[in-house]
C-alpha cells in the first residue's frame, strides 16, 4: 500500500496570533496528515522569525462560510434591526456623559 501523497493530505487554515495582536489571524493553507503535523508545519512556515505566540489550525472542510455572491442579501437583514445601534436609545441625563 501506498504512502498518502502531499494533495491527498487534508488542507488546514492557519491561524497565527503576533507578539502585539490580540486576535489570530488567518496567514494561510498547508497540506497535513492530521492536527499535530499540521501544528509543526504552520509554526514552520508562518512563524520563522518567531513573530507568533499562538497558532490554531482548521481542517478547511470543517469552515462554513457565506457565499461572496449574496453579501447583499445575507447581511441585509441586519439593517432592519435599529435595537443594535446606540441611536436607538434614549440615555437619561442623569447617567451623564457615556
């Protein structure tokens, strides 16, 4: 039996946090036997100059994304929701400035 080539390996996103960030976020794809090796490989290709204190890795057919086609009618909705923006309430005076 043959060895999985380097195609047939899971592709992973990765995510990298910097030094100075908060957030991780997203450097690239890399094809990986499985989580760990994953791990190993994106440290090795996206944190060379030991700029990352975190990584995460995502097999990329576990991420559900909105099409780029319907930006318009999937975020619509949220227009129609004024309850979410600040302007929508009144703020007594005597709380004073916010």
């Amino acid at each position: 039996m043959n060895a999985p080539t380097l195609k047939e390996w899971p592709l992973w996103e990765v995510f990298v946090r910097s030094k100075q960030g908060l957030e991780h976020k997203h450097c690239g794809s890399l094809h990986a036997s499985d989580a760990q090796h994953a791990l190993h490989l994106a440290r090795d290709v996206y944190t060379r100059r030991q700029e990352g204190v975190s990584i995460w890795v995502v097999q990329s057919s576990s991420i559900t994304a909105s099409e780029p086609d319907s930006k318009d009618s999937f975020f619509d909705p949220a227009a129609d929701k004024v309850y979410r923006h600040p302007t929508f309430y009144d703020i007594p005076d005597k709380v004073g400035h916010m």
